[in-house]
C-alpha cells in the first residue's frame, strides 16, 4: 500500500503538472509517504523503500527473509502503480514526462547525480533511524510527519537535478512500464549506498549498547550496582 501510493501520487502529480511545479510534485511525495507512514507503521514498519529495508539489513534489525520479502512487495507495487497511472491518464501527458521517470538534469552528470542520490538518501534514512529505529527519538508516534518533511526538503533541492527518487523502487516502476532506461543505476546504487552509509554510522553513534557499563558513586551521575549485582569491568 505504501509503496503503491507514492507511486501513484508521487509519478501523477509529476504528469499532472507537467513536471513543472517544483512545489506540487515535492508536497505530493511528502505527503503520500507522511500518511502512509503513519497509517501502516504500525504493521509492517513502514518500510516503502528497498533502500531503507536495505539499511535496516545491513544493521541486523531485519530477517534476510522478510527484507526479501518487502523487496517484493515494493517493486510489485511500483508496477503495479506505474501501469494503473498509464492505464487511466492521457496518453501525450504520460509521455510529455515519461510517466514522471526521474532523469538527470541539464549540466548534471551521472557521477554528479549519484553523489546527489546518495547525500540525499543518507538524509532520508538518517531521519528515518532517528525517528523510527531510535526508541527515543522524539517523534516515535509520528515519525511518519518529519519521514514527509524529509522527502519533502529532499525533493525541494534535488528535483530538477536528479528527480529525487531516493527510492529504487520509485524509479523501476515508472522505468520499466514506459521503457526508458537512461542512467538508470543512478537510481539503483546511489540509494542503496546512502542508505547504507546512514543506517550504519547511526546505528554505530546511537543505537549499539553501552559495553560495559558504567558504574560510578551518586556524585558522578552514575549509580552502584545494587545487591547481588557485579560491577562490569
């Protein structure tokens, strides 16, 4: 379902203006992922991005086998969505725009679009650690509203560089329905390796246990250990 709707909002709003409204096309991938986010966290993590499920691989916080799983689900949703919306939109609009397939823009190379894919993905998914993974971030219940801002802000400075997919997903989809490939790795491995980059220095900074713990008297801020319990050393 999450992955579904930011497909169908995120590619339409893009055929529906044309590709030229900055503002609609970033508040429309925002908002479909702060809402899904919030409506399904609660049952599958909301994990609408192979490149997040892959960060949360690499840092042992999901099985092998459902990270295979959602990688499934997410690029038969993209499918899916990318051939309802060539499906039941006008024919010219579709291919004014490619059925809204990101591309790089003009001046910017595919190793300068990757860098760009990479630092944005490390945003998205940092934001994601922090909010979701992190048992203390702030906005535990509603981290699907600043994930949204997120894509959002994202979107805002890298849309006419490199459409700011930030998602493989995103990109197959709409690639693989209206054929066009161009640089398409950009797309694949720029993601992957921000959110791999992202997923393991928070994962390293914040989330690893304190080994071993520290004991220290009352004035230090640090309490003994109690009765019948060893100091670690």
């Amino acid at each position: 379902m999450g992955t579904f709707t930011l497909v169908f909002v995120g590619a339409g709003s893009i055929i529906a203006v044309h590709g030229n409204d900055l503002t609609v096309i970033a508040l429309a991938h925002g908002l479909a992922i702060g809402a899904m986010a919030c409506a399904v966290g609660h049952i599958s993590g909301a994990h609408f991005n192979p490149a997040v499920t892959l960060g949360f691989l690499v840092t042992r916080r999901i099985e092998p086998h459902l990270a295979a799983t959602y990688w499934f689900a997410q690029i038969t949703a993209a499918v899916l969505a990318a051939f309802l919306l060539k499906a039941v939109l006008p024919d010219p609009s579709v291919t004014a725009v490619d059925l809204g397939v990101p591309t790089l823009g003009t001046g910017i190379s595919p190793a300068a679009g990757l860098v760009i894919e990479i630092v944005l993905t490390f945003f998205l998914v940092w934001v994601i650690f922090a909010c979701a993974a992190d048992p203390r971030g702030a906005f535990a219940t509603i981290s699907g509203l600043a994930i949204g801002f997120t894509i959002t802000l994202d979107i805002f400075m890298g849309g006419p560089y490199t459409g700011a997919a930030m998602n493989p997903a995103r990109a197959l989809g709409p690639q693989l329905v209206q054929n066009v490939w161009s640089d398409c790795w950009v797309w694949y491995v720029g993601p992957a390796i921000g959110a791999v980059m992202a997923a393991c220095l928070y994962d390293y900074l914040y989330l690893r246990p304190l080994s071993p713990e520290p004991v220290g008297p009352p004035e230090t801020g640090l309490e003994e250990p109690g009765a019948g319990e060893a100091a670690l050393s």
